[in-house]
C-alpha cells in the first residue's frame, strides 16, 4: 500500500464532514447581504450559532435561538417562539431568514428577527407581523451566556431580549502565539518540501525521503557531537605549546 492509499480515507472522511455541514447547518440570512458591516458583525456571533436560550412570563414561555431551527421544522425557520402555557400554543416572534443586525457602539449589537407570526391582538398592532429585537452585550467578564426577557408584555408589538456572552469580544492577539504559529509552518514546509524535492528529484524511497535524514535519525547524538567538537577546539587552543617546538615556530 503506497503512502495515496493510506491518506485517502482521511480526505474520504474530511470531505464527507464538509458535505455534512453543508448540508444541515443553518446559518441567519441577512435582508442586506451585500452589507460587508453587517456581515462582519454576523461573524463575530458565529460561535453563538445553533445556541438555544429559554425564558418565561408569567403566562409565556420563550425558546430563543442564533440562526437556528431548533423545532426541526415544525415552524419553518423558527428562530423565536413564544408559548402560552395554559393552551400550549406556540406563536413565532421571528425567523432567522430574514436577519438584520447593527452596531451599538463598541460592546453592543442589535439583532433582529423579522417575519414572525402576524398578530391578531385587538390592538395597534393588529395584522402586522412579530418581529423579536435581541440586544446582545459583548462583556469579557460574563462567566456563562444567558439571555433575558425585557419586554414581557410585548407591548411594542415586537419581543425584545438581552444576552450578555463573552464570545462575541475580539480574542487578544498573542505575539508568542503567532511566532509559534510561524515556526510551526516553517518546520511543515521544510519537511514538506524537502520530501517531494527527494521524492522524485532524487528518487529517494523509505526513510532517505526524509531532509537530513541522518540528522534527524539521532539529532541528540548530532548535537552532542557538535558541542565536543567545540569543546575539543577549545581545549587545543588553549593547551601551551611544546617547548621543543618553539624553534620551529620562530623559523
């Protein structure tokens, strides 16, 4: 078995787990996709993605999620639903497909769902459709992700909630970590490199593929031998000379 057929079920494997993916993640469909802001900020939630919170009322009960279907498509792109609990009857109060988000500031974001149930409330809001406003606060100090009702009479005629999360802060860049993630891609390519250029540049087979291999067979050993070799340098320069080669030396 030459080293194709061993490393094809592993890319069988990753592309198997890429179409996967494809093909049951969900993901929040903003109404201006061309937007690179929103997209941006989009991303910034992506850990947030498939995330499922739960609220209640005095009479509701709320299923809150971030771009996701967690009724499995008994409400087609659910996002948010609200519950009555004396009947059980699930209203829902926006769908992911239609996504809008902003800005607030440095710390905050404001996303919504549009496109909800149409409410038939004798009020104002009569006819129109649920929408659901999450404001999220990015707080670095927030130890779990939790999610609160703040209009629990939803008299706006739209649902509002506050999440308050750590995943959405930048991650602090490491200088360390990026010199080993640089070091770390410098020693793949060297072997990398180094093994396709014996490979079929030298027709090099087995264990002689790899670069320096000799070295790399015993590299203790090689560095030691290398430290002795300066030490014996050391010590020859420093031993005196032979008195009885001083004639020489002179002449």
């Amino acid at each position: 078995m030459n080293w194709s057929e061993k490393i094809l079920p592993f890319l069988l494997f990753f592309l198997y787990l890429g179409i996967k993916y494809e093909v049951s993640g969900e993901d929040c469909i903003l109404q201006n996709p061309k937007d690179p802001n929103k997209s941006n900020l989009l991303s910034s939630i992506s850990l947030l993605k498939g995330s499922k919170f739960l609220s209640n009322s005095d009479k509701y009960s709320y299923v809150v999620s971030i771009c996701y279907d967690f009724s499995k498509g008994k409400h087609p792109n659910a996002s948010v639903t609200r519950t009555f609990i004396a009947n059980s009857t699930t209203t829902v109060l926006g769908r992911y497909n239609e996504t809008d988000i902003i800005g607030i500031g440095e710390q905050q974001m404001l996303l919504t769902y549009s496109g909800g149930d149409k409410i038939n409330d004798s009020s104002t809001c009569n006819n129109s459709n649920w929408k659901t406003l999450i404001v999220i606060s990015c707080n670095e100090i927030a130890d779990e992700i939790n999610i609160d009702l703040l209009d629990p009479y939803n008299g706006g005629c739209f649902a509002l909630f506050h999440l308050k999360t750590s995943v959405c802060v930048p991650a602090r860049k490491s200088a360390f970590l990026t010199w080993l993630l640089v070091i770390f891609v410098i020693i793949v390519a060297y072997f990398v490199c180094g093994i396709i250029y014996k490979r079929y540049s030298e027709g090099a087979k087995g264990w002689e593929q790899v670069p320096h291999h000799e070295f790399w067979r015993n590299p203790l050993q090689h560095l030691m031998g290398c430290l002795r070799g300066k030490d014996d340098i050391q010590i020859q320069r420093s031993e005196p000379n032979d008195p009885a080669d001083e004639p020489l030396l002179r002449s």
